[in-house]
C-alpha cells in the first residue's frame, strides 16, 4: 500500500464522477451510517480496478472544503473505530488520517480494495457503480465471489505482478517442459497459440491476461529469484561440526526449481565420500557416507513442500562433518502438523501445481513416499526439527550413529 498524493487527492475530490470517492460535511447525524456503507463498497471494488477509495470528511458534494471544519482527534478515534466495531465483516484494510489540501483541513479515509470479498456491513453486500452506490445485485455477488475464489487459489498459480511472459524462458518450455506434460502426437497436431499453451500449463493467468503465475517463474523463468526472494538454494560444506567451523566449500545456486534441484544434487554426489570395506579375504564391499538416492528424496521434499510466500528465506543444505541438515523454509501445512508430521499418509500440498510439475519432470515418481523412502535408507540416523515457519531434515553419518 502506498500514500495516495496531495495532487492525487485533489483529482479525486474534485472529480464528480469517480466511483472512488465519497464526501461528507461532517461525521454527523446519518454520516456514520452512510460511510461505513461507502468504505464497504470501496472495499468491494465492484468496478475491479484496484484502486483505492477514499472518504473526504468536512467536503462539500462539490468538493469545496467546509468553512469552520476542524479535524479533532475524537473525529480521527471515530473513524478508526469503523474497522474495529464489528459492523464491517471481514474487517476492512484502511487508513484514517488528516490531510491539509488547498489550505483546508480535512479528515480522510483510505480504503483499499480487499483480496477476498464480499465485504458486508451488516450483513449487507454495499457495491460502488460509478458515484452512485447501493446494495449488490444477485449477479454482482457472483462477481465478488468469482474474484474471491480466483484470489483464493493456492499461492503457486497466483499471479506475480508487474512479470511478463518475457520473464519466462520459451525455449525451456516448449522443448522441455511442455514435452513432459503433454504427448509427443498431440504436440504435433497442437495449434494452440504460444500464449494459450502457457495459459492451459497455469504459466501465466489466461491468454488474455498473460501475467506469468509463480509456477510459471519457478519452473520455466528466466530469473525466478528477481520476483521470487527466496527461490534460491545456498549449499555450504563445513569443515567441523558447529557453523561457526570453517566453510570448506559453499555456493549460492539460482535458476528454476528444476535447475536447483539437479546443481545441488551434483554437489552432493561431488561430496559424498565411497569407501571400500573388506567383509572377507576375498570379497569387498563399496559403500558411501550417505545413500544418495535417500538424500534426493530429502531434497526434492524440500523444494516441493517449502513456503515461496512472504519469505526471502531460500532452502538452506548444511553438509558437516558428522551430519547433513536440509532447511526447507515454511513449516507443516494444512492436514500436517507438528505432532503428526512424517507419519504415514499424513500429507498435504502447499504447492499442489509444483508438485505435479516436478512429478511431470521426473523429479517426484510417488506423491507421498520422499519421507518413507529416506527412512527406510537412514533408519534412525534420520530425524526431523519441525517448527512452524521452517522444517529441517538431519541425518547423520553412519560411523556416527
């Protein structure tokens, strides 16, 4: 949310059109009734253009400033009070406040437009057409409610905003990604236009509204950690037991989930020590610190299940000497909680179109199994530190267990 302009504010109260603007002569007699409806619409944004609305009080219909209108701070607590009296469900976002414009003082509020509307104000749904508001209609309820379920929908097909379908990488999609979906006969007899196949895969939002979604960045952008912060991976070996060790070798490894996936995986081959054992005279064994397809179940957990949301935080692999800890940044998730995690067919998807996406790729052949697979390798060497925001995978080495 940003501070609307005094030049902004200006155009608004002087614009006897805008369905984004509501005056008031004062916060009396029928006002309180009549502008927490007007911060109900606002809140609604019918007109979908998400713009904040905004209540002048001490402004005449034609926008002049009322003469001898003082802001006091017992007007300020008033308004504050709309989004806390229960009236208004869910509580709107607002912002009250004093604002001196062309030498008049007046009191404003800032209205932004809600993610998940309906809003109502006493259980009535308040809607803004044009300067004229009123009670939603049958069909504009329909609205609100589409517009609330496309919002609603999990966080790797929302839209990443201000990204364009230049953000992501076409060639990647159409000889890597779009092959793994769909078959090769269909492929061929596919007229679909570049921008409907991005739609049809959740890469961008619709062919006319071609905003690349998060999946759209994590598999297939150019440069996922640009819109995404924590999309990143950061691998450090360390020469000791504590992080306060030496770092024998660490690198920052970017790119698509895909990407990721694999450079982190070579790194962990690179460093995974072969020994050779002699169980007799005339026999040896060859074995490695860590099985490694145990350790790619791990990571690829990691990946899928972490938060990309509100986060800068990226998958973080420890590799020290007597143990390996993969931090995946997001804690349980829906149906998993704390206290059931890694139990069997307890499970849950916080990026369900991920998930399919790298079981497309490969990189997942069972939903359901990373944990069970990496314990029947690690066996007690494998533990789990679950707290809410973050899940951290520890196995140690064998010689130590």
């Amino acid at each position: 949310m940003r501070t609307i302009t005094d030049a902004e504010l200006l155009a608004l109260l002087t614009d006897l059109e805008s369905d984004r603007v509501e005056r008031k002569q004062s916060f009396k007699g029928s006002a309180p009734e009549t502008v927490r409806e007007a911060v109900c619409s606002f809140s609604n944004n019918l007109a979908g253009h998400d713009q904040p609305g905004v209540v002048f009080i001490g402004a005449k219909d034609d926008g002049t400033p009322m003469e001898g209108f003082a802001v006091t701070d017992e007007l300020l607590r008033q308004l504050a009070d709309i989004k806390t009296d229960g009236n208004l469900a869910p509580p709107p976002t607002l912002l009250v406040e004093k604002r001196r414009l062309a030498s008049a003082d007046f009191a404003l509020i800032t209205v932004w437009p809600c993610d998940t509307p309906p809003i109502r104000y006493k259980g009535r749904i308040h809607v803004r057409w044009g300067p004229r508001r009123g009670l939603a209609s049958a069909q504009d309820e329909r609205i609100l409610n589409e517009r609330r379920r496309h919002r609603d929908r999990p966080f790797d097909v929302q839209p990443v905003a201000d990204s364009t379908p230049a953000d992501l990488d076409r060639l990647r999609f159409e000889h890597e990604y779009l092959p793994s979906l769909v078959a090769r006969d269909l492929l061929l007899a596919n007229d679909r236009s570049y921008e409907q196949k991005l739609a049809a895969t959740k890469l961008i939002v619709a062919e006319n509204d071609p905003v690349p979604t998060v999946l759209g960045l994590l598999v297939c952008g150019k440069s996922p950690s640009d819109w995404l912060g924590g999309a990143y991976t950061q691998f450090l070996r360390i020469a000791g037991t504590d992080l306060t060790d030496p770092v024998g070798d660490e690198e920052v490894i970017h790119g698509t989930v895909p990407d990721q996936i694999r450079r982190l995986e070579e790194k962990l081959e690179a460093h995974n020590r072969r020994r050779v054992r002699f169980a007799s005279l005339d026999r040896e064994s060859v074995g490695e610190d860590y099985a490694l397809d145990a350790l790619r179940q791990l990571v690829r957990n990691a990946y899928m299940h972490r938060s990309y949301e509100a986060t800068n935080a990226p998958v973080r692999v420890y590799w020290f000497d007597d143990r390996i800890e993969i931090h995946s940044p997001g804690g349980p998730f829906g149906s998993v909680t704390v206290e059931n995690f890694g139990q069997p067919g307890v499970t849950d998807y916080r990026n369900p179109n991920l998930a399919e996406a790298l079981r497309a790729l490969g990189y997942v052949q069972r939903f359901g199994a990373g944990i069970a697979i990496a314990r029947k390798h690690f066996g007690a060497r494998l533990s789990f530190q679950v707290q809410p925001g973050v899940v951290a995978a520890v196995t140690t080495l064998e010689a130590a267990a």
